[in-house]
C-alpha cells in the first residue's frame, strides 16, 4: 500500500522540518501505523498532536473495527 503524499500546507499552515529522537521500536511501531492508514509517520504525528487520533490502543481498535 502506498501513502498519502504530504499537503504541507492542509492544516492551514506550512509545516517545518523538525528531529526527535526516537527508539528503533518506537520508530517501529509509528512506521507500522501509518502504514495500516496509509500515512507518513510525519502524518501520524502531527494527526497524534492534534488529537484527530488517538494514541489508546482500544480506541484505536475500536475506530478500525467501526471502519470496517
């Protein structure tokens, strides 16, 4: 499955280049998320931060169990 190219400005605002410093599992698990909705792990990030998803694992589940 391919992602979704970035709109840098969709949020209404240009997004900036940032570095966090991430372990290789965490790294991991973002990489794996994005990919079963078809985002960046950048855009994972940023939905994360903006509370558009939610990091609860159930709720999670709960959201892909109700989209399917």
């Amino acid at each position: 499955m391919s992602r979704q190219k970035a709109d840098r400005e969709e949020y209404g605002e240009k997004k900036d280049r940032v570095n966090i410093s991430l372990t290789p599992t965490a790294q991991r698990l973002l990489d794996q998320q994005g990919a079963a909705m078809g985002i960046s792990r950048s855009e994972l990030i940023e939905r994360l931060a903006r509370g558009l998803i939610s990091s609860n694992p159930e709720v999670r589940s709960l959201g892909g169990f109700c989209a399917n």
